[in-house]
C-alpha cells in the first residue's frame, strides 16, 4: 500500500500532518517578521555632554561604534563586581554605582572611513569615562588601559563580569 493510499484511507492523519505543517509554516513566518526574530538589541551608552546613559536599539545585534551624530555619545561597555542589573535611560554613573556597575571603558571607531583599515579593530579606540584621549585598542597602550581599569574595579581576588546588550522585542 501507497503512503497516498494510506492518506486516502485515514483523512484524521493527513489533516493532522497538514495541521502540523501549517503550524512550522506559521512559526518561521513570525519569527522572520518579528522584532525578537529580527534580533533586535539594546545597546548602553554614556553621553559625556549629559552626563547620562542611553539605550539604543540597533537591529541585527551590532552596536553603532561611532559618536552618535552631533552628539558626545559613546558604546559603554559596563561590568560589574556582582551581577549584572536593570540599566535604565538616565541613568548616571553614581546610579550605576549604587547598583554595584560601572562603566568600565567607552568606545568609538577612530578612523571608520580609512581604507587602510583591514580589520574592524584596528580602529577601534577606547577611554576610560573620566579620560579625555582616546587611545587605539590595538595597541601595547590601549591594552594597558583596559588592563588597569578592569582590575581596580572590584579591588583584589574579585574578576569583574560584563554586562551585554540585551536582546529586545
């Protein structure tokens, strides 16, 4: 006997099986269309002129490394000496301390134009949020800067913990 056959014979398992057809069919036209689907996130960032934290969301999970247009914002890569909170829009760095984060670095692309950049970090620059130079992640001076900010975080025998980007609706 033919699968069409045994499908003529029984109409309850081929209803069953174009039910569960439709369903799949279904759930990857929604999850294409949708924001979480899209993979939507919200990035942190510290605007120097406010003093303040932003959110942004930026689809396709990539942060804007670039200064925000007009404006002195910047990626914030936050961390933490226990776990990782809520951040909200407005926040400043004394909020951010009292719920046990903090901005560990910013970060911006130094040169994104420059044909001479092969790579995505070899323009990448950072600075400490207090700082006012921007100093190139690539380099024996950027990695000592990270290096030192990161470990007078927490104090002794305490590794700081990332807090990322959050997946968005």
């Amino acid at each position: 006997m033919s699968l069409r056959e045994k499908l003529n014979n029984n109409p309850a398992v081929a209803t069953g099986g174009a039910a569960v057809v439709l369903v799949i069919c279904l759930l990857i036209i929604w999850c294409t269309f949708s924001g979480g689907g899209s993979g939507s996130y919200e990035f942190v960032y510290y605007n120097s002129e406010t003093k303040t934290i932003e959110l942004i969301r930026s689809s396709g999970g990539n942060p804007i490394v670039t200064p925000l247009e007009g404006t002195q914002t910047f990626q914030a890569i936050l961390v933490t000496c226990s776990e990782c909170k809520e951040v909200k829009e407005g926040d400043t760095v004394e909020s951010l301390k009292e719920k046990d984060m903090y901005i560990w670095y910013l970060m911006r692309d130094g040169d994104a134009d420059s044909a001479a950049a092969e790579q995505f970090m070899d323009t990448m620059e950072i600075r400490l949020i207090d700082g006012t130079d921007w100093v190139n992640l690539s380099t024996a001076k950027g990695d000592k800067l990270m290096s030192s900010a990161y470990n007078s975080i927490c104090g002794s025998g305490v590794v700081p913990q990332r807090c990322g980007a959050k997946p968005r609706d």
